[in-house]
C-alpha cells in the first residue's frame, strides 16, 4: 500500500512537471545542474590528465632530441 | 630544466591550456539557444584556427625570408610550420564537423566558411605534394616558398574574405565581422585569449621539435 501510494505521488508530481515545463518559453538548457552532480569534474580531471600526459610525452621527445644535438656536436 | 631561459614559454603553454581546460569547462557562460554548452567549444574548435593562421604566417615569413637570403635553415623551418599549422586544421575542421552536427543537424552544410576552410587545407596539402615531387633541393625550395606565398594569400581569401561576402551560418560572417556575439561576454574573453596564445605556443613546441629533427636528419645524411 505504501509503495503504491509513492507511485501516485510521483505520477502526480511528473504531471505537473510536465504541464509547468510546457507553459510559458522555454529556457535555454544549460549544465548547471549537470556541474554540481553531474560530476563534470570528473571529465574535467580526465582532459587535465590527458593533456599532461601528452605535455610529458612532449618533454621527453624535447630531450631526446637535445641528447642527440649534443652527441652530434661531440663528435665533430 | 637547465635552460629556464630559453624554455620558458613552453611552461607558459602549458600553464595556459591547463587554465583553458579546467575554466574553459567551469566558467559561467552566456546562455544561448541552440548553442547551450556547446559554445564552449570557441576555446578548443576555434582557437585551432587561430592558432593555424598564426603558424602558417610564420611559415609564410620564413618563405619570403628564404626567397631573399637563400638560407636552407629557413625552408626547413618553412614547411615545418606548413605541416604544424596544417595538423591544427584538420583538428579544426574535424572539431567543426562534430560540432556542426550537434548545432546545424549536418556534419557538412554548404557554406562558404567551411568549403573554403576545406580549399585552403587541400591548397597546403598540395605544397607537401609539391615538395615530395621535387628532388633537387634548391630547386624544392625555391619553389616550394613561392607556392607558400600564393597558400597564403589564398588563405586570406577563403577563409577571411569570401565568406564575408555573403550570408554563412558559421559565426563572424555574412555582415557580421568578428565574434561579437560572443566575445562581448567578458568571462568568454579571460579564457578565449590564453587559449589562442595557449594553443599557438604548443604548436610552436611541436613545430621546434620537429625542425630539431629535420635538422639531425640532414646532418646524418650529410655525414
């Protein structure tokens, strides 16, 4: 009984979501519910680690090269 | 890092794409219909541009440098730029196609803006084309410096004039120069300016980086 009675409560509250969504112009959607749970800092951390990662990459390759300017210079 | 002084503006690339990702998706942004969260993208999709045009410039200086002095250093670092600045157009046009799709509904329309960004990425494409079917190394230069001057002007025009010509659904075209719209927001501005300087100093990095190589390839060959 009690379950069905949360049914009806929420059916209840969905319609009148729906019909106050309907009404008036609608507003642009934005994220910002989506940021505070959405865990956006998630990905946010994800593009951080990917972009170190590439910058790590690219310090090793500048390196590299350096090493290999070096020997070359000691050989002539 | 030893040499500090000389590196200081890769940290500076670094510190400042790291800003664009962490405020670039944080940061308020002007509510737009159609647009939603997606104008975000201007810090990532057009800085690509940005950063494109101002790489290939260098590489253009670098030309009319090499047609005065005759120096191999700057074909070198000619088409080392061509190729960075090329690779940052193929990001930014692919990153337009996928944002087109979820904003126009199409992942190609027939725009000015964008068949003359894919005309001016086939004209650069073009001057490897040029460069690998020439031999002689003079010769692959000289030729290769005057077709950049003749890329470049052909930049300008299809991607800065022509489509401000006539009507366009990309941004900034059709009488209506500039990014006005969204770069009267200022919170857009202290995220979009790092981001373009951001950006061009990594490819300035990558473009470094492959000069250096060019470089010891041609010393080995050499020795």
């Amino acid at each position: 009984m009690k379950t069905f009675k949360k049914y009806i409560i929420i059916g209840v509250l969905l319609f009148i979501a729906q019909t106050i969504f309907a009404q008036g112009p609608e507003p642009v959607e934005m994220a910002d519910a989506l940021r505070q749970s959405g865990k956006i800092y998630v990905v946010v951390g994800v593009l951080a680690i990917i972009f170190l990662g590439i910058v790590v990459y690219l310090v090793s390759i500048d390196r590299k090269l350096g090493k290999l300017e070096k020997e070359i210079k000691e050989k002539r | 890092m030893r040499n500090m002084k000389k590196n200081w503006w890769k940290i500076v690339a670094v510190i400042f794409i790291l800003y664009v990702i962490i405020a670039g998706f944080l940061m308020p942004v002007p509510t737009l219909p159609i647009l939603h969260e997606t104008i975000r993208n201007l810090y990532f999709h057009v800085t690509m541009w940005f950063g494109m045009i101002i790489i290939l410039m260098v590489s253009l200086i670098y030309s009319i440098k090499y047609l005065s002095k005759q120096k191999n250093e700057y074909d070198i670092v000619a088409s080392e730029a061509a190729n960075v600045g090329l690779f940052f157009g193929v990001l930014g046009i692919t990153t337009g196609m996928l944002w087109a799709n979820f904003t126009w509904g199409s992942w190609w329309v027939n725009d000015p803006k964008l068949n003359g960004a894919a005309i001016t990425l086939l004209i650069y494409l073009a001057y490897f084309v040029l460069r690998g079917s020439i031999d002689d190394e003079e010769k692959r230069a000289k030729v290769s410096a005057v077709y950049n001057i003749f890329a470049y002007v052909m930049l300008i025009v299809f991607v800065g004039i022509l489509p401000r010509l006539t009507d366009s659904l990309h941004p900034g075209n059709g009488g209506n120069p500039g990014f006005g719209k969204y770069d009267l927001d200022n919170n857009m501005r202290l995220v979009f300016y790092p981001a373009i300087i951001g950006w061009t100093l990594l490819g300035v990095w990558i473009m470094s980086l492959r000069i250096r190589m060019k470089k010891l390839q041609i010393e080995k060959l050499e020795n």
